[in-house]
C-alpha cells in the first residue's frame, strides 16, 4: 500500500509541474509572435516627411500654425489608420543638466496602449549655414584661375538634348564659378574670337584659363574664322588653329559630352542645317578632333586622313579616384554612364598626352572620360558620353583634376539641432 | 507478501500510466513553445528581409537601369541612402497580379500592371527579375517564400463632375485620412485628330491649386468640351514630404490604339504596337501616333522633354496585322529619371486619344506585388515601412512564411 500511496504522491507532484509549466507556456497573440515593428515605421516616418526637409522646418517652426498643422495632416494621412501616434519636439540644449527640452507635440489619442514603441530623429534648422570655403584655382600658382564657359548666344548646339548651351552654361557657372578666381561667360562668337586672340573681356587672365564648351559636339566659330585658311578641309584647320591656341595659353579645354569637335557653328554665317534639321552649323567630321590633337600637340596642319577614333563602351563605371572625389566636393553623377564615344587609349602616346584625371578606368583600349595633358602645354577634358549630358562630369572632372582644397567652417550644435521623438501605437484588433 | 506483491504491480501500473499521459501533456506545452519560437523566429526574419531589400541597392547597385541579371537583389536607389527606393529596379521585377501579355509579333510574354485602358507597364519576362531568382538570391530558397507589395501611400483621384466646361475633381487621400489643403500641380494635355496633319497634335497646359479642408480640389477648364477631344491629365499632390500622383483620362476613339511595351532598359528603347495585334478587337485600321515625355522636377512640376527623334520615331503610323519588321516602331527615352511617357494617337480628324506609360514606376504611382501568394500559407509574418520611390511616398509591405512545414497550435 505504501508503494501506491508514494506512486499517487509522485503523480501529484508532475501535476503540479505540468500547471506551472503550462501557465507560463501558452501561446501569445498574434500581435505579441508577429507585431509590426513600430521602431522601424516611426523612424521611415519620420524620414519620408523630411525627404524634402519639410520635417526639420515644422521642427523650428511649431509656432506657425500652417506649417506645424500641415505636418500634422501629412502624418495622419501617412500612418495607417489602426496605429496611433504621438509626436514630440525636443531642443537640443547643450545643458549638462538637462540635455533635452520640450518644445511642442502633437497626437492623434489620448494613451498610446500597452503596445508602443518610438523612434527620434535629428533635424538642423535651415538657418544653420555649415560654411565651406573652396580655395580659388590659380589662387597661389600665380597665373591663370579663369574660367570661361562658351555661352555663345549666336553657336547652337549639338547632342546636348533636353538643354539649351545657356542653360548647361548657367548650372556650371553656379557649380564651378566659386572655385575659379574669375569666371567669364563668353557671350558671343565675337568674345570666342577676342580671347582667341589674347584679348581679355574682363580684364582677367586669359593664359592657363579653362574654356568650356557647352554647345556639345559643335564648336562656336567666330565669323572672322570662318574664311581661309580656317575654312580649309571643311573647317578641320580651324579646329587645328583651337588645339594650337589651347597650347599657346596653357588653356584646358573641356568637351562635355560626343564627339569633340564634330561641327562648327555660327547661326549667323552657316544658313544649311546639319542633315538632322539644326541650322547654323557645319558638319567637319572626325577630322575636327584629329586636326585639334595635332594642333595641341604643336604638329603642324595636315589633312586628316585618320578618321573616326572613337569606340562605344555602353556603361562604364565611375573610377576609383572620380568616387572620391565626388565625395569630396559633393558633386553625384550616376556612377553608371553610357559611352558612345570613348577615345583610344593610343592617344597618349600618339600625341604626347598624359592622363592626369580619369573619371573612368580604360576598357578594351577605351577611355570614356579623362583629363589630358600635353607634354608641354594644354589640356584637353573629354566626355565621351552619350547624351543627354550630364554637367555634373564635366565639373568633377574639372576639380579632380585642379584639386581646390575645402575649408570647412566649425560650427555647434547648441541651438540649431532639434530632436523629433515619434512614438507610436496599435489600436484594435488581437 | 500476496498484499505486498499487489502493491507493487498497481504501483507499477498506475506510476506507467501516469508517466504516459505526463509524456504526452509535456510534448503538447514543448510543441506550442517551439511553434511560438518559430513564429517570432519568422517575424523577426519578415522584419530583416525588409531591410535588406530595401536597404541595399543590389549588385550590380544599377541593375534596375540594365537589363542583366543582379547578382544580389535590392532595391534601394543607389544615388541615395536609407529608405529610397529605385523606381527602375521596381520596374524590372515580375509582377504576380497582372495577367501576362503575349505579343506575337516578338514573340515575347510580357510581365502587366494595368491600372485601366491606357494605363499600362509591360516589360519583357526576359528583362524582368522572377519571384525563383529573388528567392536564391536573398538565400532563402527552400526556407522561406514572400510577398512584396509597394503600395503609394497617397492616393490621387481624379473624376469628371461635367463635360462641358470640363469640370475635374481631385480628391487626394492618404493612407489614414485626407490630405487637407496639399497644393496639387497638374498637367492637362488635350489630343487633336489628324487636322491637316499626318499626326495627331496636342496641346499641354500646366498649373497649380489647392485642396480643400477635404483634401478635394476643383478644376474647370472654360471653354474645353469633354465630349469633343480626347485628354489626360496627370496630377502631383503634396504636403509635408508626402508626395502622391493620380491621373485621369478621357479619350472619344479606342477601338485601335498604341500599346507601349519597354523593351530595353539601358538604352532606354520602348517599341509601339497596335492594339489589335495584341488584345486583336473589332474593326481594325491604321492609327497615326505622336509621343512625348514629361518629368516631374523638384519644385512638383511638370516639365516637358522633347524626345529624341534621331533614335526612334516619335511620330509615326501604325497598321495591325503587319509582319514582325513592320509591326511596330521603336522610340528611345534618354533618361534614367522617372517620368511619364505620353503617347497620342488618331484615326481621323475626329477620332483620337491617349495612352501613358510609366518610365520609372513611381512617375504615376503604379502599385508593385512581387512574390508568391500568402493566401495559401497557414501563418504569415507581416511588417512594414514607409519608403520614397521617385519622390513619391509608398509603404512597402512584406508577407513572409515557412516552407519548413510546421502547423498552427493554440
């Protein structure tokens, strides 16, 4: 009897296992195995209402009722309608005492239940300015610092779709003209013909000057140039007389995008179109860019009997170096570009040129953009890309190339950062 | 000891009984707590898969703008950071809603999202990224199956309250409630026949208003019978960092039209086929087409730009039933930046109208779903973000479960 009386108390004891295991093992609700991560929603929140920093100026302005209300309707309209939310805008005091202090919230329920969780974000006011100083290029070489961006009023353009000379002229006067001590936009093809001439239009320095052209494949001609012996060869000499120039004044020339040197033109002096409706302009061919590396290359003028040079590549990516220096100043191209009219790597040494910047690595013998260097004098920046163009390039290459340093201003964070915590909560359902 | 040997054998008995039945009360509480691990094991798992698809770009990072296969898959803008998403590499993926389009005449299937007549993005299963692939490339093929759905999270809709003078109604609605007082930017594009043109003509009319306190807002066009012409309009709404698209269309004529399909990706090619060639209708005859593309710039408007008539046909005619050389024409965008391709046609002097088609799927908000189906799956772990594609606000939901097999218990 005893052994059955000490089996019972063995079972009485299991039991009493199996109900204090089985009360703390029972299968939560749905929402405790699977909830939605509400960390991660507040803090997408909060960065899709700042996408175009609206977010940061309601944090600084949560007196002003349009703007505060706004951020309000745009956060109820963001969230779906079972969660609830609780937004709340803290200064950033610098205090050793209290680092935080309320400013302002806002909340769609009184409680946010038992199942909440939040996220913070900093935003910087807009009257913050983190200032930069770029060193001015030619600042302490001495000579040059002269950009000259051809904005020819009179020169249309060719494989720049989408864009007209002067707009892609105006974005890179506002991207390049504070690295540059003077920065000339070269009107008309008369100025085009003064600077070629060693004749300044501003007073500036028109030796080791950079001269970009924003028409395209075409290049502006002055009316003057536009007879013998420039005219010989379809306009090939002309283009010999621009490469001879280039290395005259140390200039660095800058094609930014095709075909470098493929048309000249004029609208005033060309009346026939160039076979795809655009008038005022002359088709010189592959003989244009032949003729202008020889001239650069201090050759005398010669017929061209080479030809077409270039190659396509279809998508070349963006080199080591032109990353890091996109970086650097900021500037974000696509890192994938189409290049149609890559330039053989035979260039080098057919012309005694240096690649002193390459914004591509070279594939198959082809080089899709770089900055080339005579051996004496004169640069020369291709693109050979294919339109529509992107200026972004032409000023990376630039600036790869020139290097000006960045001076960045210290600034603190005591008064221009706020902190927007968003904390939110589920309602309805299991 | 005939009593104690009796004792023995039922304490024996009812101790083996008992422990039988403790056995299988044990494995019961042990099996719900496994299932509960695996279940916030598969949450926690829907939760990281989000973020790696949404938080990397992928390999290559611009596959979305090409039309190889990536190597690893995400979808991230890879000019950006965070939650921004490529409007591109959205396009390249397999839609699971829309029923497959065949086109004969190159021999493709094409991938759908249709959102009504005109409204169409059709992309060669050959260019697009499968559910399979994804699954081997995420390295959950044989764990786990999903569903991707990228939802806007604005919604733009756009009614006509009379024809003549064209009176339009824009409600703009988020995901909780209106969009009160956004301001909206439109485009209004009317179509002209064939007046004394090969070509159908249009005009495009840009401009600016305000919602309402019920996110509605009203346009009327004076002068503009809708019952005359055909016209589309396309419509930005925005407040606060949220940004919707909505659009509508009217068109007199659609027993023959154009039907854009994206051929490729990097060079930007799409050809122009005649409908009857693929959904076949009644009465067919020759339509004549004139295209263009607008873009939406940082300031919320549209910007037209010109397309480039020296890599494809921007105005051209089109005959059903011509043979594959003949059967459509081929026009290119020169863009990576989402846009809207627009593309007019006319029979006659009278008889017009206008398809569009996203370059870019967020240019006008199509929705994606990506994956297999979770309605067929016993438990599903859901979660989501709130995500920019294009400019555009979306959420984007994922529904993951195990394919290991396991049942529901509790």
């Amino acid at each position: 009897m005893m052994r059955t009386i000490e089996v019972l108390i063995v079972i009485i004891i299991i039991t009493g296992a199996f109900i204090a295991a089985s009360f703390f093992a029972v299968l939560p609700w749905p929402r405790q195995v699977s909830p939605v991560n509400l960390r991660r929603l507040a803090f997408t929140t909060l960065q899709m209402l700042d996408s175009n920093y609206d977010l940061s100026r309601a944090a600084f302005e949560t007196e002003n009722y349009t703007i505060w209300g706004g951020l309000q309707i745009a956060l109820s309209a963001s969230l779906p309608p079972n969660v609830i939310y609780n937004l709340t805008v803290y200064e950033v005091t610098g205090e050793t005492t209290q680092l935080y202090t309320f400013i302002d919230s806002m909340s769609n329920a009184e409680s946010l239940g038992v199942t909440s969780d939040a996220s913070s974000y900093m935003v910087a006011s807009s009257n913050v300015t983190f200032n930069v100083v770029p060193e001015k290029i030619g600042e302490h070489s001495g000579g040059g610092g002269t950009l000259y961006i051809l904005n020819c009023s009179d020169a249309p353009g060719w494989w720049i779709t989408g864009y007209t000379a002067q707009s892609l002229a105006q974005d890179l006067y506002n991207l390049l003209s504070p690295y540059f001590s003077n920065t000339i936009m070269v009107q008309n093809t008369a100025q085009l013909g003064q600077i070629l001439g060693n004749t300044s239009l501003q007073g500036e320095t028109v030796q080791n000057a950079v001269v970009i052209n924003t028409c395209g494949e075409a290049v502006p001609i002055p009316t003057a140039y536009c007879t013998t012996p420039y005219s010989n060869d379809g306009y090939a000499y002309y283009n010999w007389f621009l490469g001879q120039r280039v290395r005259q004044y140390n200039w660095t020339w800058a094609s930014i995008v095709g075909y470098p040197f493929y048309y000249v033109s004029n609208i005033g002096y060309f009346t026939g179109q160039n076979d795809w409706g655009i008038y005022g302009m002359k088709a010189v061919y592959a003989a244009g860019l032949n003729s202008f590396l020889r001239g650069l290359n201090g050759q005398g003028y010669v017929t061209d009997t080479i030809g077409w040079i270039t190659s396509e590549l279809t998508s070349v990516p963006l080199s080591t170096d032109a990353i890091y220096y996109s970086n650097y100043y900021g500037i974000y191209p696509a890192p994938y570009q189409t290049a149609t009219r890559a330039l053989p790597v035979g260039i080098t040494s057919a012309y005694n040129l240096a690649v002193t910047t390459s914004l591509f690595d070279p594939v198959s013998g082809y080089r899709a953009g770089a900055v080339y260097r005579n051996n004496v004098s004169g640069g020369f920046l291709a693109l050979g890309l294919t339109r529509t163009p992107d200026i972004r390039l032409t000023a990376l290459g630039l600036l790869a190339d020139y290097k000006p340093r960045l001076y960045r201003s210290e600034y603190t964070a005591k008064g221009t950062s706020r902190i927007v915590v968003l904390q939110l909560g589920l309602v309805g359902g299991a | 000891m005939v009593s104690s040997t009796i004792d023995h054998m039922v304490a024996v008995t009812v101790f083996l009984a008992a422990t039988l039945l403790f056995i299988g009360l044990f494995n019961q509480t042990i099996q719900t707590a496994v299932i509960y691990q695996r279940h916030r094991a598969t949450a926690t798992k829907a939760s990281d898969l989000l973020d790696n698809m949404l938080l990397s770009p992928g390999i290559p990072v611009n596959w979305g703008q090409t039309d190889i296969v990536p190597t690893g898959f995400g979808l991230q803008d890879p000019e950006f950071t965070q939650y921004r998403i490529s409007p591109f590499s959205l396009m390249r993926l397999n839609s699971s809603t829309g029923t497959p389009v065949y086109y004969p005449k190159t021999g493709l299937t094409y991938s759908n999202i249709t959102m009504g007549f005109g409204q169409s993005l059709l992309v060669p299963f050959s260019s697009t990224l499968n559910y399979s692939t994804a699954l081997r490339l995420l390295g959950i093929n044989g764990t786990y199956g999903f569903s991707l759905t990228m939802t806007p999270i604005v919604t733009v809709s756009i009614s006509e309250v009379q024809s003549n003078p064209l009176t339009l109604s824009i409600n703009v609605f988020g995901a909780g409630s209106p969009l009160a007082y956004a301001e909206v930017s439109y485009c209004f594009m009317i179509i002209k026949g064939r007046e004394g043109g090969a070509y159908p003509s249009y005009t495009i009319d840009y401009g600016t208003t305000l919602a309402n306190s019920a996110g509605v807002a009203s346009l009327v066009f004076p002068g503009f019978d809708g019952t005359e012409d055909s016209y589309v309009i396309i419509a930005y709404a925005h407040l606060s960092g949220l940004v919707g698209v909505g659009y509508h269309e009217h068109v007199v004529y659609d027993e023959n039209y154009v039907v854009p399909f994206v051929s490729n990706f990097e060079t930007g090619e799409v050809l122009l086929a005649h409908s009857w060639d693929v959904h076949g209708g009644d009465h067919p005859a020759e339509i004549a087409y004139n295209a263009t593309f607008v873009l939406l710039s940082e300031d919320f408007t549209l910007r037209e730009m010109p397309l480039d008539n020296e890599t494809g046909k921007i105005v051209g005619k089109l005959n059903y039933g011509q043979d594959p050389q003949h059967a459509y024409n081929n026009l290119t965008i020169n863009t990576h930046n989402p846009g809207i391709l627009i593309v007019t046609y006319s029979k006659s002097a009278v008889e017009s109208g206008v398809v569009i088609m996203p370059w870019g799927i967020s240019s006008l908000a199509f929705p994606v779903t990506f994956g297999g189906d979770s309605s067929k799956q016993e438990w599903v772990a859901t979660d989501m973000r709130q995500v920019i594609v294009g400019g555009i606000a979306y959420q984007a939901k994922i529904a993951l479960w195990s394919l290991e097999g396991y049942q529901v218990v509790g």
